[in-house]
C-alpha cells in the first residue's frame, strides 16, 4: 500500500509541475502579445513557481515524465528571454 501512496504522490507532483509550466506557457503567451514589463515579471514569477514545483517532483523516481516538463520549462524560459531581448 505505500508503494501505491507513494506511487500517487509521484504523479500529483509531476501533474503539479506539469500545471504550472501551463501556467508559465499562459504568461509567456501574454508577454509576446503585450510585451511590457509587468507582464514580463509575471512571466518571470511564474517561471520561479514552476521550478519549485519542479524540484518537488523530481525528488520521485519519474525522471523520464519530470524531464518532458523540465524541457517545456526551458522552452517557455528561451522564449520569455527572446521576449526581454527585445525589450532592451
């Protein structure tokens, strides 16, 4: 039964992290068609948050599900820096 319970946890963590590099992919969705910089700190915020919940995550032996996020994660991260790049 705790392999199941531990099994679980697993996959909320990694849905958990999953949730927030949507929520990164929104805010970078937002700063590319307004780019200012509030929207960019948003983006920059939500990036935070998702390398946290990434952290979390990776403390279970999903690693292949973990690096899928963690590539979307980057992804959103180059696109956010394109983004400031231009700003400057």
């Amino acid at each position: 039964m705790k392999n199941n319970i531990s099994s679980l946890q697993a996959q909320n963590e990694i849905f958990q992290a999953q949730q927030s590099v949507e929520h990164v992919q929104n805010a970078v969705s937002q700063a590319m068609s307004h780019p200012n910089e509030q929207l960019i700190q948003q983006a920059k915020q939500s990036i935070e948050k998702a390398e946290h919940a990434l952290q979390q995550a990776a403390s279970f032996d999903n690693q292949d599900a973990v690096e899928l996020v963690r590539n979307d994660l980057e992804q959103q991260k180059q696109a956010l820096n394109n983004i400031s790049n231009q700003q400057q």
